[in-house]
C-alpha cells in the first residue's frame, strides 16, 4: 500500500494551503471550506466543473434533508453499479443513459445545426468488429426478421453529395436482441459498414428492428422498477457516419408506430429522427433490391446531412458562452 515502503504513513506530497479556514462547525461553513479548496486546483476548467458539481451536491443534500441511510443507500448503490461493470458491461453508462445524462450531453454537443441530421445516442451495443458491406448488399443473415430496405443519399448542410462516408449501422433482430447478447455469437450479425457512392448514394438489406428492454438484471434495473419506469427502447436502426472535414453523426432512425417512442428510457428519440417506413409490395422492386421471389419489404429512405466542422465548431463555442453568461447571470 502507498506509504508503506519505508514504515510510514506519508501525504501525496502538497502542502496545507496558504490561507485560513474556519473551523466548519456549521452546515454553511463545510460547504464554504470545500469550495475555497477548489481554488487550489491549477486547470481552470477542472476547477469550474467541481466547484459547480460541489455547489450542486451539498444544495442537494441541503433543500432534501437527506437522511444518513439515504446516503448510505445511494453509496451502496453506486458501488453495485460498479461491482456489475465487465469488460462487455457497462453499467455506469446505463445509469447515465436512464438519467438522460447521456442525452444531454450528446445534446449539448451536438447542437442542431441548419438541417443537418440530429444525434441520438450510441448506445451499448456498438462493435467494431462490424463487417465491410457492398451497397445492395444485407446486414442481417437470412431468418433474422422481416425484410426493410434502408437508402438515401449522404449530403453536405448545401446540398453537395459526400462520397465516400463510412457509414457503420446495426440493429436488433426480430426478437429484440443485439447479436453481442447471444453467448452463441461467433461472427457479426445485422450489423456492417457502407460507403457512399460517388453520388452519395447508400443502400443495404436490413430486417424490421424492434423495441427491446435494456439490460434490467443490475442495479439500474433495480432503480427503475423501484420508480416506476419501464426499461423499453422503442424499436431503431443505429447509424454512425464519418467523412473527412465533417462532424462525426452518431444517431438513429425510428420507425413510427412504436408506442415506447416518447417515452424511451434512454431518451435518445427526436422527433426528426422518427421515419414512415413505406411497405413495398412489388416484386419487381423487391426483385431489384436483392430480396427473395415473392417478398415484400419496409424501406426506410432518409437522407443523412453531415454539417461541416467548421460550423459544428462555431455553434458549439457559441453556445457555450451563452450557458456560462447565463450561469453567470
Ligand atoms: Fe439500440
């Protein structure tokens, strides 16, 4: 253990600080102790964040008179959540996610830019193993639900196609799971990467994904039957779209109808991202696209806005000094 090398215990080495504190023999005076240290911290932003997170916490433990079993409870709690977390689970991102911390910041982030596609959430189930998919060709293999076509064209804020861009997608089968929850999974399943043609064209052969709990066997499982919440996701096709000189669009596409829509538990769904999937009853059409004799399809065609950098960049900044004159205010 630190310290115990040369049989004595020892400090991480800084010094008490130059100025005075009270004694903190007052709710008032402990709060006020703890934010005069923070002044101590030498980066400036990490001294804005845990100085705010610290006024936060001790007006929280103030306005709900917490009580010491509360505490204790929430303590316990936050230690199961990281007992559960595994190489493959990752509890504390769920906990994030079903608080809508994740959300936020992904809003915060990724601000709507003039009509670029919106963000949604990543999620735990992406993998990099996905494989590389011709245009035309199916993510999913055969059995794994019904037949949906996804096209659409990759464009630039202006209009201009952008070729090229990797486009990794995945989804749920039929029955709602990822293949990464099959102990039997031996290789990617609904699940690949595309790339935009020369015109920005994209299309793949996908199965109609559904809604699916998110993992309820943890503590986060625990936190929401204990409130009331359900743990659904409305059903989605995830999408993560890279081209150079263009903000990195993680999001996902629902198709309307699902009744978990507006109250999903991870809130990851805009309205903009909600999509009509149209029924296709034509063989030809079916036919064309690669599907077996006699099908039918869904076909989910969007196309994906990429806004530049530059003008992610500049929306970011300024929204980040409206926030901090706000707070400020
Ligand atoms: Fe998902």
């Amino acid at each position: 253990m630190e310290g115990h090398g040369d049989g004595k215990a020892v400090s991480n080495g800084i010094p008490p600080p130059s100025f005075q504190l009270p004694y903190p023999d007052s709710p008032e005076v402990i709060t006020a102790n703890v934010l005069k240290l923070t002044e101590l911290a030498k980066d400036s932003r990490k001294q804005f964040l845990i100085k705010n997170l610290l006024v936060h916490l001790h007006q929280f433990i103030n306005e709900t008179s917490l009580t010491t079993e509360e505490w204790m409870d929430a303590i316990q709690f936050l230690t199961r959540v990281g007992q559960k977390c595994t190489d493959i689970r990752q509890e504390f991102i769920l906990l994030s996610d079903v608080l809508g911390a994740s959300a936020l910041v992904d809003a915060i982030n990724n601000p709507p830019v003039q009509g670029g596609t919106e963000s949604s959430v990543l999620g735990p189930f992406f993998t990099e193993d996905a494989p590389d998919v011709e245009n035309g060709d199916s993510i999913a293999s055969e059995g794994k639900g019904d037949y949906m076509y996804v096209e659409g064209r990759v464009l630039s804020t202006d209009g201009t196609p952008i070729s090229n861009a990797v486009i990794e997608t995945w989804e749920t089968d039929a029955d709602g799971f990822y293949d990464t929850q099959y102990a039997t999974r031996e290789k990617p399943d609904c699940r690949g990467r595309v790339r935009s043609d020369k015109d920005g064209w994209f299309g793949y052969r996908a199965v109609v994904p559904v809604a699916y709990p998110i993992p309820g066997d943890g503590p986060v499982g625990e936190l929401l039957l204990g409130i009331g919440r359900h743990n659904m996701r409305p059903n989605h096709l995830h999408m993560m779209i890279e081209a150079p000189g263009f903000r990195k669009l993680t999001t996902a596409w629902y198709p309307e109808g699902d009744g978990f829509l507006e109250s999903d538990a991870v809130f990851g769904v805009k309205k903009s991202l909600v999509v009509k999937l149209e029924d296709v009853n034509d063989e030809a059409e079916a036919r064309k696209r690669g599907f077996p004799r006699g099908s039918s399809f869904k076909l989910l065609k969007r196309d994906i806005i990429l806004v530049p950098q530059k003008q992610s960049d500049e929306t970011f900044r300024k929204n980040a000094e409206a926030a901090a004159k706000n707070a400020a205010a």
